[in-house]
C-alpha cells in the first residue's frame, strides 16, 4: 500500500460566481429529502445497518488549507484550498466529527453547476499526524490539479479518526464509506450556502487503501442522496486472508534477506489494523493477533506513519537474524489461531471486504501484476466474486505495473475514466 493521505473563512483566489465574494457561515443546514430504496440499502436493512444520512448542521468549521509543496501545484488551477471539519457517522454508531480537503476550480462555473470527484489516498497511518491535510498530499496534488483543471470540485477526506478526534479505522469499509459520502454532503452544503453551485454528480477514486474506501463508497453511496456515478479503484485492498497466506508462502524458504521486506509489509499493515480497533467497539489486542516478538513492536503503529513503522518492522527482524544465525526462526508473528479468532473473523469477513452486495453504478478496477503489496491474485477474486453478484464491473490490468506505477503512470488514463463516468456538462 502507498507510502503511502478551525475557523471561518477560506484561501480564494479570482473567485468570480464561485461563491459571490460571501463568507461561509458558522452554522449551516443540512436536510436531504427522503430517498428511494436501492440494493444497497436493502441488503443494508437486511443486515441491520441504518445508512439513511441524518446528519444536521453538517459543517463545523471551515479554514484555509496551505502546503508550500501542494500550493505550487494547485494554485494556478484553484480559486479555493479549503480544510473543512464535517459531522459524519463514525464506526462506533455515534456522530464524530472528521476533516475533508476541499479545491474549487477555477474559470467558469458549467450550466449544472461544478460535479464533484473524491479522491481517497492510500495509506499514511492511523496516528493524526499521518493526515494529508497535516503532511501534505505527498505527490498526489498532481492528479487533483488534472481534476481542478478538468472543471471538478475535489473532495480528498482524511478519512474518520485521522487527523481528527478518535482514532482511525484502518481498513474498516463503512467508516471509509461515510468518512466519503459525509465528506460530499458537508462539502455540498458549505460551497451551496455560499453561493457555489453545484450539480449533484459526483464520483470517487482512490489507489490503495483509498481503492478499497471508494468500494465501500459505491456500496454506500445512497447515504448522499444525490447523484453517484461511479467509482475508479486502483489497487483496492481486499482478500486480506489470501494476502496474508500467499505472501506467507511467498517468503518461507527464502534467506532473511528476502524474507524481511515481504513480512515486514504484511506486519506493518496488520499492526495499522490493530492500533486502528483501538478504542473502538470491535477492538483486538495486539496479543490476540501477534505472539511475543510483534505484540511487543506492533502499537509503534499507534504513534507513527507507515514508513516508519515499516522501518522498525524491518530493524527488528534484521536484529534477530544477525543474533540467530542469520534465521528468522524463533521470530513470533502471528497468532497460531489468528484466522479462527472471531473477533478477527468478523473483521476480515464483514468489516473489511468490499463488494459483498450488488452494486448498482459502475466500477472501474485496476490493478498491476507485478504488485508486491497487494498481490493482483486478490483483485482477480474480488473481481470474480462481484461478478457473479451481478455487479458492473471493469478490470483493467497489466503486468508492468507495480503497486505504484499502477498509479503514478496512468493519470490521464484515470482523468478519461472521469470524464466518461461523469462528462462536464
């Protein structure tokens, strides 16, 4: 996965009719209309859950977001650069409050008002100061700049608990779903009530991490209310179970020095999935997921971004292989039991996995074969599996691309998907 990511008033530049030189109010109202059952929702009523959005007042608070690095790109296309702190539904059941990015483009507003893309980022970490609205966007200003550029409103949330009270979920679907879809409703809100029009279009993208939050997005896409036209993922996490034994099997045999890089990937992103139950009502100690050696290292997750806690991953073992012979034997990682804990279970069955339910918009997946975070052999079974649930699906993949380039050498690929989901009007 990638290395990858409170006051009134905003950064505008040449803002012309985007918001009619009117400052954002403190307090504003937000009241959907009732909306139509979809598949989603029924199997969600089915499963008990309540995805009806019934949120008031969904903007706390608005400031402007500057970043030296992110400004060089993004200013010449943005006449906003907002960090907006919105009321969502957290995983606990319980309204939170999380933080989205928001860019305005510039030049003139099209007849339906500005559509909407969200762009969900790959994994930073669950500790606050892992939130691209605190580091930066670390590369992926590039991109949101082709969107400003295209004439689309950029949504890019934090996600819930990063960079805000609580703490994150990592990897939990429905906390990404609803740190997106509230995300696009505030966002609807703050712009509308002053002034900004907007269509109801809107679509989401994300790579890695991000690719599996804009899956639970398109599943629970209906909480929005308005008009969603489809989802782009990139390298989507999924299949967590087969990732674990594959890349398990993977490095068995193999000298330390190949082993390391392999296991201290799968133990920094297992440990990101422990510190980010923490406090939470499906909570999973570190001892009922790790034995000795990683239960000790795991909670640097807590405190850290994820190229350092890959780094201390790897310090460890490199430490107990130069003490033991140059072998890893002896080095405790996961529990024996790990797959038939059921607190782990529910986590890897139902609060992980994406495209458990027919989705009705379209989905665009893509994924490289030489991927060595996430194994293409996950996305081909989630490809398989929402198939066969009747869901439209796009697989588009190709064996040069690693986890990364699968990303970074498709931009105007992706930006062509946009604008065929959902074409400026």
């Amino acid at each position: 996965m990638c290395s990858l990511v409170l006051l009134i008033g905003c950064k505008s530049e040449n803002r012309n009719n985007q918001l009619n030189g009117r400052q954002p109010a403190n307090v504003l109202q937000n009241s959907p209309p009732t909306q139509v059952i979809s598949n989603q929702q029924r199997d969600a009523l089915v499963n008990n859950e309540q995805i009806t959005y019934k949120i008031e007042n969904p903007v706390v608070s608005v400031s402007s977001y500057a970043n030296i690095s992110d400004d060089l790109v993004l200013a010449p296309v943005s006449s906003e650069r907002t960090l907006l702190t919105y009321k969502m539904s957290g995983v606990n059941g319980k309204e939170t409050t999380a933080t989205t990015l928001v860019f305005v483009p510039k030049g003139t507003v099209p007849k339906e008002g500005w559509s909407t893309v969200v762009w969900a980022h790959g994994t930073t970490g669950v500790a606050d100061k892992c939130a691209p609205s605190k580091q930066g966007l670390k590369g992926t200003e590039v991109f949101i700049a082709m969107l400003l550029a295209a004439g689309y409103v950029v949504v890019a949330p934090d996600y819930e608990g990063l960079g805000s009270p609580g703490n994150h979920p990592y990897l939990n679907l429905k906390s990404e779903a609803y740190s997106i879809t509230d995300a696009v409703v505030a966002t609807h809100t703050y712009l509308t009530r002053n002034g900004g029009k907007l269509s109801k279009k809107w679509l989401s993208i994300g790579h890695s991490q991000g690719g599996h939050a804009v899956l639970g997005a398109a599943q629970y896409a209906s909480r929005a209310n308005l008009d969603y036209k489809g989802t782009i993922a990139i390298a989507p996490a999924s299949n967590l179970e087969k990732i674990l034994i594959d890349k398990t099997k993977l490095a068995q045999g193999q000298l330390p020095v190949m082993q390391i890089p392999i296991y201290a990937s799968l133990d920094s992103f297992t440990s990101l999935i422990a510190a980010g139950t923490q406090g939470h009502h499906n909570t999973i100690s570190y001892g009922e997921i790790f034995k000795s050696h990683l239960a000790d290292v795991a909670p640097i997750a807590e405190r850290e971004c994820v190229a350092e806690i890959m780094a201390e991953m790897s310090s460890k073992m490199t430490q107990h292989a130069t003490l033991n012979l140059n072998s890893l034997a002896g080095y405790g990682r996961l529990q024996d039991n790990f797959f038939k804990n059921l607190k782990i279970r529910q986590f890897i069955d139902k609060d992980l996995q994406p495209l458990t339910v027919k989705v009705d918009t379209p989905i665009i997946l893509y994924h490289g074969g030489v991927d060595t975070i996430i194994p293409i052999a996950a996305t081909d079974l989630l490809y398989a599996n929402a198939t066969k649930l009747g869901t439209r699906v796009s697989y588009k993949k190709s064996m040069i691309w690693d986890h990364f380039t699968v990303y970074t050498n498709n931009h105007l690929v992706f930006l062509q998907d946009v604008k065929t989901l959902m074409p400026i009007q």
